[in-house]
C-alpha cells in the first residue's frame, strides 16, 4: 500500500510579507553600510589633500597717507564764559558755571587732538584752523535779567576766557605745524543794551586780543580778528563764509534761514571772492549742530559749550547737547566730520 505524501506547508500571506520586509532591511543595512563607507572615504580623501593654512603675519603698521594734504577746520562758539545755569532753569537738564566751562573746553581740546590724529592716519595733516564764530564772552546786559545769571564778571571772563583759550591753542601747536585761528564776535558780547552800543564795541573782541596778546611769541600760530558780521576765509582753496548768526532768524525754522543766507551770500560776498566760488557757510548762535547742502555749499551749525539755558527754554527750543564741530577739508571736498561732544 503506496505511503501518503505529506503535505507542503504552505506558508501564509503575513509570513510572506514578514520574510520580504526582513530581506528588504538587511538589503538596505548592507547599502547604507556601503554608503557610510563610501562617504567615510570621500572624507578621507578630501582631508588627505588639504594643506592646513598658516597664519599671515601681520606687517608694521604703515601711515596710509594719501597724496593730497588736508587741514582740520575746528568751529568754536558759544561758549558763554561766566554764565550760570541752574538745573532749575532747564528742567534738570543742563547746569553750567565758568569751572564746568573750563572742564569742558579741556574736553574740547583733548578730543580735538585725538581725533586730528587719527585722521593724520588716512592723510597728511600739517594745518588746523579754527574759526570762532562769537558768543564766547557774556555781557551783563543782554536780557532783562540777564545779570543775575553771571557766575563770573566780564573783565574775570575776559582775562581768564582768553588765557584759557590762548594757552590751550597753544597746547596744539605742539602736536601740529601750523595753526590759523580767525574770529568774528557775537551778540551776547555787546557791552551795552541793544541799540545803545557801538557795535565795535564787543567784549568777544577784547578776549581775542587778550588771545592774540598771549600768543605772539609762538610763530607757529597766526590770529585774524574780523569786524563785522560776515567775514570770509580760504582753506585748503576753498572759500568759506562765516558769522555769528544772530541776525539770521526773524521767523520761520532756523534751517530755513540759514538756507536763505547760504542762497544769498555768494552774492554778498561777490566783491571778495574774487571769481571763486563760496563753498561753504558757517553759522554759530543758534547752538543746535546741523550740517546739510544747499547746491554745492555746505551749509554748517555749530552747537554750543553752555548747551541749554533758561533762555532755550523760556522760547521754546530745544535743549541741545552740548557740541563743537570739527571736519576736514580736502581741496575737492568737506572730506569727514565730526560733532564733537564735550560733555
């Protein structure tokens, strides 16, 4: 009797599916195998052909002076010499007596120097001119009130204001060849009430020739004291225009009024300027810094040294810090700028 076959174990549809998922697995364990091999060798291969670079070494510093030289023009005003200014006559913003004059003047000075020096770094800088544009001494007389607001008398400003300014000019001239300061007065140094006073008569005037005085025996440093109210100068063959500015603004925005006298004085100046064009405008008295252009000329408000004062407040100004401009001029250009902070 023949012997049954066994039969076949048919396997089920999830033992098949089961079996070619594991084949499937180990089919991409031996491929990702290969590939983390694969990418293990490129890596090799890419670092086996790197050189490691070595540090550059760093060569002495060199001056990176340019061929055309430019001088410093710094602009000083309103610096109000004497005056006192409380925290309560500017809401707590501002305080100021002839010692905070002097501590910040120094400021002035130092900061000046270091940055001359640094931009000798880019150029060659042998000149420095300073403009001052007024406002330097205060009269007792100028506002109702006025008087009460003096720390120190005008001859104490006079006297001292000018040794203070002359003997740190002087500082200066040690550390640049040649220094040209020229100044025009302003309203605060009339010595009578408006309209009562000839207007030569300046105490802005008497503390420059106390300067000058001061600073004769050094031939490195030249003053040039204008009449006036609008004096013009030359630097690096550029005409510049400057004033005090006080007669500036009868209305309307101060930036306005200066626009107005930059469009006009080309004009008024035509008979100085000899064919030449008028590149620049210089303002003080408003002591709020600005700069911007009108065509070709640059138009340029200093700041002050007092900053904010009763008198900002009770019109309504702004209460401005306390800033001097100092820039650059290159026979082509108004090249940098700086608003120095004295504070």
């Amino acid at each position: 009797m023949a012997k049954k076959k066994k039969k076949m174990a048919v396997p089920s549809v999830a033992e098949t599916t089961i079996e070619a998922l594991l084949r499937t697995q180990e089919h991409l364990e031996r491929q990702l195998k290969k590939a983390k091999a694969w990418g293990q060798i490129i890596k090799d291969v890419i670092l086996s052909r790197t050189v490691s670079v070595k540090p550059v070494k760093l060569a002495a510093r060199e001056s990176f002076a340019v061929t055309d030289p430019e001088t410093a023009l710094a602009v000083w005003s309103d610096h109000h010499f004497g005056e006192r200014v409380l925290h309560v006559d500017t809401v707590g913003a501002n305080e100021y007596s002839f010692d905070e004059a002097v501590r910040r003047f120094g400021n002035l000075i130092h900061r000046t120097h270091r940055i001359i020096v640094m931009q000798q770094a880019l150029c060659p800088i042998d000149e420095l001119v300073i403009l001052i544009c007024g406002d330097i001494a205060s009269g007792e007389c100028i506002y109702p009130g006025q008087a009460f607001r003096i720390d120190v008398g005008v001859m104490g400003q006079v006297i001292n204001g000018g040794y203070l300014i002359a003997d740190s000019i002087n500082e200066l001239s040690g550390k640049i060849k040649s220094i040209r300061v020229e100044c025009i007065s302003g309203n605060h140094g009339r010595t009578a009430p408006k309209g009562f006073h000839d207007p030569s008569s300046n105490w802005d005037t008497i503390l420059y020739e106390f300067m000058r005085e001061r600073l004769k025996g050094n031939k490195r440093i030249s003053v040039i004291i204008h009449g006036g109210t609008i004096a013009l100068t030359k630097v690096q063959g550029r005409q510049i225009a400057f004033a005090h500015g006080h007669g500036l603004v009868k209305s309307g925005m101060v930036e306005t009024a200066m626009a107005r006298a930059a469009s006009n004085w080309p004009d008024t100046l035509r008979h100085l300027r000899n064919g030449e064009p008028l590149t620049a405008c210089i303002f003080g008295h408003l002591h709020s810094s600005a700069m911007f252009k009108i065509g070709s000329i640059d138009v340029l408000a200093n700041g002050s040294l007092i900053g904010g004062t009763s008198l900002s407040v009770q019109g309504n100004r702004r209460i401005n810090e306390p800033e001097q401009w100092l820039v650059g001029i290159h026979p082509k250009r108004m090249s940098w700028r700086f608003p120095i902070d004295v504070l």
